[in-house]
C-alpha cells in the first residue's frame, strides 16, 4: 500500500516541487497546487453534471421498467442496459470525480509525509543518513515509521550541529530554510481534540481545519441536494441524504488523522468543490433541464396524438379500416387499445406511463 502511495504521490511531489520554486511557501504551494487539480478535474465536474441530469431525466422510464418487469431480475437488468445505452449513460459517471479523488489524496498523503524526497529533493542516501542522525538526538521511539523525514526536519531545528557535521552545510542548511508553515502554523502537526501540550492559539487554529473541513463538506453536499430535490424519487433521495451525513463524518475523520497539510489541501478541494458545484447548477441546473426535456417530451406525444386523430378522422370519412389497425391481429388491435388508454389516463392524472405486456392483454 506505502508503495502505491508513493506512485502516485512522485508525480504530484513533482508539481509541487515546481510550485514551490515560485512561491518559497509551503502553504501557499498546497493551496496554489490544490486549486490547480481543481481547475484540471473540472471537465469530469461537467461530466458528473451532465450524468446527474441524464440520471434524474431517466427516472421515469427506469420506474417504469422496475413496474413492468420488477419480478424477472434477467430481464429488468436487460431493459435497464437497453436504455442506459439509449440514453449514452453511465452508472459511473456521477462516481468518477470521487474515484479520482481518493487516489489523489493517497498521493497527498505520501508528498506531506515524505517533505525532503519530495520538497527538498535530496538523494535517498542523504535523507537515510539525516534519518540515522535524526535518531540519535531524538530517540528510536521517538520516530514514527511513517513521519521520519518530518522528524528529521524537527531535528535538525532543534539541533543543527550534528547535521552540519555529517552532511554538510549545504544540505543542512536547505533543511532548515524550507519554510512548510502557513500563518505561523506548522503544517506537519496534526489536530487533535485535546490541546497535548501546544499552545492553546495553535489547537485551536490546528482544530479549525477538521471543523471547516466538515462544514464545507456538509456545504457540498447541501448545494447537490439542493440543485436535484425536485428530481430525484424515494430512494434516490434516501440515498443522498445518507451521502450528506456520511461526506462530512469522513472529512472530519480524515482531517484528524493526517497532518494539517492534507488536511488543508482536503478543506481547499472542498471549497473549490463548492464553487463549482454552485456555477455548474447556475449554467446546467438539473431541475431546468429536466423540465425542459419533460416538455419538448409532452409537446412530442400530444403532436403524435393529434396525427393519429387525424389519421382516424380521415379513415372514417374515406369508409375504410383504421391505417393503424390494418393487417394487424386482434392481440395487436387489443394491445394498441390499452397502450392508448393508458396514454390518456397517464396525460389526464400525471401519471406514469407503463408500457402494455402480454400478460395484460390474455
């Protein structure tokens, strides 16, 4: 798992490293890079959008299949398929951006607890000999087996002397200018509920990050429920009511368990997060959408209504059979009957419609 971590983590120690070449600040370089892999996701943002609505607009049709073939498993998920592929929908398409996401904070999580591989870029014999030094001012239990090259960094500030003694002054001293603190606030110290020892300014600042991480995650979720309560059924709703609790439990829960710095790159996405959702809403609202579609639907059947009165009105003026019913079984006249009465009961009560079955006509 350390190594997945560290797969994905290269590529984004990588960006980092860059952006850090400009900024000289570790926190700025974590919120200038976590709005730029924002910016990056956005079209999947727009794809997400555009599944959310194809998902809402095909509730109808989908109710419609569970009522008519409910108790033959085979042929719902047939009929399911047939009009996701109809419809050019994905099931995962609403999932993606999350799936990319978690993978990502991985990365995050291998960049923040690996800052000399990544940050300083120094050889993996150097940071293996800083680490030996490290322990011996600090002691063997004393180094977490996930944060050493943190500790390392605390090391070296709280006694320089032995590093400038066994690497050099220039490596020493790289150590020691890198600046990984935002407004004053260590960014590898990590949050807790009780104070432990800091200063009651730096637990609370430290606390605020799972706080706000939350509350911006409940933000989220808020603004996508918003944006789809009017089409969305029973279970779908269900459903996103359990994701509006569930998003800001993990995100509180993340935030306590990493450093502050993947706590701040969480809390940024799900700002930025926010402001999309709420632009993507503004110019592809779901609910507009689903209207618009529902009536170009209705203007549909009611034109393909009047031109089978039209055909009729003409059969019988003419004398002659109904076009639609000619050549046709008795099962098929019946069957076409009961489609049309089903037609006119759904257009006169705002009901679904549901396609006829043979086991109604028998």
């Amino acid at each position: 798992m350390i190594q997945l971590f560290s797969i994905i983590g290269t590529p984004l120690g990588w960006i980092m490293y860059q952006i850090n070449n400009f900024t000289n600040n570790y926190g700025l370089t974590l919120i200038i890079f976590s709005i730029l892999l924002k910016v990056c996701m956005i079209p999947l943002g727009i794809k997400q959008q555009k599944g959310l609505i194809s998902s809402a607009r095909m509730q109808p049709k989908m109710r419609a299949i569970q009522k008519a073939y409910g108790n033959n498993k085979q042929r719902y998920s047939e009929e399911l398929q047939k009009l996701y592929n109809e419809e050019h929908f994905s099931p995962l398409s609403s999932c993606l951006p999350m799936l990319i996401q978690f993978p990502i904070l991985f990365g995050m999580l291998d960049v923040i607890y690996y800052p000399i591989k990544h940050m300083l870029r120094l050889p993996a014999e150097t940071i293996n000999e800083a680490i030996t030094i490290a322990t011996g001012i600090l002691g063997e239990g004393n180094l977490n087996a996930y944060s050493k090259e943190i500790s390392v960094i605390s090391a070296v500030r709280q006694n320089a002397a032995p590093f400038y003694e066994g690497l050099g002054a220039e490596v020493t001293d790289k150590i020691l200018n890198f600046d990984f603190t935002m407004f004053g606030l260590n960014l590898f110290d990590q949050p807790t509920l009780t104070p432990e020892g800091k200063s009651m300014g730096l637990y609370f600042a430290l606390l605020l990050i799972p706080i706000l991480s939350g509350l911006t995650s409940l933000l989220m979720s808020l603004i996508t429920k918003q944006s789809t309560a009017s089409t969305t059924d029973g279970q779908l709703a269900g459903m996103n009511n359990s994701m509006m609790i569930m998003m800001p439990v993990m995100s509180i829960w993340i935030s306590f368990m990493v450093p502050a710095g993947v706590g701040i790159y969480w809390l940024i996405s799900n700002i930025c997060s926010c402001v999309q959702s709420f632009v993507l809403n503004k110019i592809m609202n779901p609910a507009e959408e689903i209207a618009k579609a529902k009536a170009e639907q209705e203007a549909q059947r009611e034109a393909e209504r009047q031109e089978r009165i039209e055909q009729k009105k003409k059969a019988r003026e003419q004398g002659i059979k109904d076009p639609d019913e000619k050549g046709l079984t008795q099962k098929e006249i019946a069957r076409r009957k009961l489609a049309e009465a089903r037609r006119r009961d759904a257009e006169r009560y705002g009901e679904e419609y549901v396609e006829v079955t043979d086991d109604d006509i028998k």
